[in-house]
C-alpha cells in the first residue's frame, strides 16, 4: 500500500512538475520514439542565440508545453556548430524545431522562435500528422 502511494505521488509530482526530457543522441532517440510511438523532436541551435536561449529557457520549461511533450514527443538537442547535423536536416537560421517519424520521416519542420501558446499549438498539430 505504500508503494502505490510513493508511486502516485511520485506521478503526480511530475505532472505538476514538469520538465522536458532530453536524449543527447539522434540514433537513442529514434529507437525510444519507436518503442514508445512518439514523434522526435530535434532542435537545431548554436551558442549565443537569443531565440535558441528563449525557447530552451521559456518555452519549452513551461509545464503545459513539458506535460504534452513528454506524453508525446522525444527531445533532440543539436548545436549546428559542435553535433553532427544529419545533411537533411537544413537550417538556415536557429533555432529550428523539426518534428520526424521514428522511421526519420520528416513530418513538420519551423524555424524561429514561439511563445507557449503558439508551441502548444504547434505540438498538437504535429501530433496529428504521425
């Protein structure tokens, strides 16, 4: 009985508490994304980037955009200058969020910086195309 009590309190805590789960390579994050049914997200960024720095800071430490995510998606962070970038992965500015199927298809990709609503929104229509 104790257990199932930790353990709920442990669940709710995190959904009151949430926070987005990174993997640090592209090939886990595939593998998890499939056995898992979520989609990947990989943000492509650089140091020294206002935006990149307002959506890992803000935007994405919101609970409701960590809630959906982590439900949903599997988090990639790729610096353009220190990560090998695979070469369909274009970027010509950062940040730049691109949404892929756990087969590497890509589903959506945006560029640019979004407030939590805007994110949100973004999310649930990716969660759509999968």
């Amino acid at each position: 009985m104790i257990k199932k009590i930790i353990l709920i309190a442990t669940f709710m805590s995190s959904i009151l508490l949430a926070e987005m789960n990174w993997i640090p390579d592209l090939e886990d994050a595939y593998d998890v994304a499939e056995k898992e049914n979520k989609i990947v997200m990989v943000m492509l960024s650089q140091e020294g980037c206002p935006g990149c720095e307002y959506m890992t800071d803000v935007v994405l430490k919101d609970d409701d955009v960590a809630k959906i995510f982590n439900r949903n998606f599997i988090a990639v962070y790729l610096d353009i200058h220190e990560d090998q970038v695979p070469l369909e992965l274009k970027h010509f500015g950062t940040p730049t969020f691109y949404f892929l199927k756990a087969d590497e298809t890509i589903l959506d990709v945006t560029r640019g910086t979004k407030n939590e609503l805007d994110f949100l929104d973004k999310l649930e229509n990716v969660k759509t195309l999968k």
